[in-house]
C-alpha cells in the first residue's frame, strides 16, 4: 500500500474544537502519489465572515476549462467565492491563460476583496507559506456529488514548481453529510473533514470526488492550488500532537498581504 490504513475518528470539545483526526495518511507526504491530512486544525468563526460575501454562480462558457468542468459534473452543483483570482475579482474562477494547457504562474494572480474583508479566513490562507495561484471557496450545493476525477496542473508543467491542492472545511460537518473520496491503483477511501481541517493531495494522480448529502445545507470548503515546497513538506509530515491554529488570534495582529 502506498498509505497506511490508519483511519481514525475526529471528535470535538463543547468549543468545537477537533481533538483528533479523520484523516489517511502514510508516513509522509509521497509527491507522485500523495495524500495528507495533517494533525493541524484551523479555529475560526468562519461561516460569520462568510455570510458577509455573495457567492457566485459558476459561469457556464470557458471553453477549454468549461468543457473539462463539464465532463467532471462540476458546472450545475457549487457557487464560487474567489480570495486571489487572475483579475483580481470574487467573481473570477479561470486561470490566468486563455491557453488552457498552460502552467498556472503564482505571480499572475491578484488578491481580492473577500482576502481584505474577512480577516479571519485571510489569517488562514497567510499561515501557508506557500506561493499560491487561485484560492477560492467552493460552496457545494445540498444533494451535488461531483464525480471521481483528475486535473491536469502538473502535466500543464512545473517550471514554477509541483503544484498541489488544498482543501480546508469551513462549516460544520458534525453529521458527516459532506465528505471527500480519494482513489489511485491500490487505494480507495472516503473522508469526512471536520470543521478546521485540511488535507493536500496531487490531483493529477489522485482520482477526487466531493458530495454534499444534507437537504438543506451548502458545504463550504476553501481550495488553494498551491506550489509545493520544503515548509509545506515538513508541515505535511506533522503527524504528533494535534496543533490548533487559531484564526481569530492570528487576524487581531495580521497585516494585510500586498496584492
């Protein structure tokens, strides 16, 4: 196995605070075939800032990118808030190319309004000292599953380095109606993140698919496609003593990044 089986429960204090993992890890963050999910929570009174921002409807005609989207399932289930996006708005969900085939640059995108007014969720993304491309919550809608799928962001190229992805949940999930299921060759497991945790996986070798099951509820989960580096590494080996990071402590003293 390319994984250890190890898959344990995550429960939570009266504060809301994860005490231990739901995780699938092996014994490090393997790069070709990799999936992580660090004994690392995010505390924050995040779906606060979040009920401050408009969603968007995913637009329907991007050519290259929309026909990819559409093969998934992805186009009719989610709405979008983007925190850095290529031109800068909360609207934008596209890379920066119109070339879709095109490695995406960190340095081509821009932060928006929704980084600047919501601290909280702004601490979080500075925490990751990671160079960044879109950074964007997807809000799944109740009743969307997104089909089991790969990306292409490495096979796009890596002249700015191996590109990874991010996943934090945002909103409570104590009754496990949004989860994540990860498949490669000789693995297949299903996950249900609780609020503040986060996994990392290459999405261009690891099959992914989402669903939300409640009737009634959105799934908020923040997505970074992230460039891999030495600090991410160590972070993702974290597999000691849960960390807590508190948000709300981190955004009474950030400063505000330089778009």
């Amino acid at each position: 196995m390319a994984y250890s089986e190890k898959l344990a429960y995550a429960p939570q204090d009266a504060d809301g605070v994860v005490q231990d993992i739901k995780g699938y890890k092996d014994v490090g963050y393997n790069g070709e075939l990799g999936i992580v999910a660090p004994n690392i929570y995010f505390k924050g009174d995040f779906e606060e800032e979040l009920a401050t921002q408009t969603f968007h409807e995913v637009p329907k005609a991007w050519g290259e990118m929309a026909k990819c989207d559409k093969e998934k399932g992805q186009q009719d289930g989610y709405k979008n808030l983007s925190f850095k996006s290529a031109d800068g708005t909360t609207e934008s969900y596209n890379q920066a190319s119109e070339d879709y085939w095109t490695e995406e640059d960190p340095k081509d995108y821009k932060w928006t309004s929704a980084y600047y007014e919501c601290p909280q969720i702004a601490s979080m993304i500075d925490w990751f000292q990671c160079e960044m491309t879109r950074v964007r919550i997807f809000q799944q809608q109740p009743g969307h599953v997104m089909p089991l799928h790969t990306d292409f962001d490495n096979q796009k190229g890596m002249a700015h380095g191996q590109t990874v992805r991010i996943f934090v949940q945002l909103n409570d999930n104590s009754n496990a109606d949004f989860g994540f299921r990860f498949q490669t060759s000789d693995s297949d497991v299903s996950l249900n993140l609780q609020k503040g945790q986060w996994l990392a996986f290459n999405q261009d070798k690891v099959a992914h698919s989402t669903w939300n099951l409640s009737k009634d509820r959105v799934r908020n989960a923040f997505m970074f496609v992230a460039k891999r580096n030495e600090w991410l590494d160590n972070i993702m080996k974290n597999q000691s003593t849960p960390v807590v990071v508190d948000c709300r402590e981190l955004a009474k003293n950030r400063s505000k990044r330089v778009a």
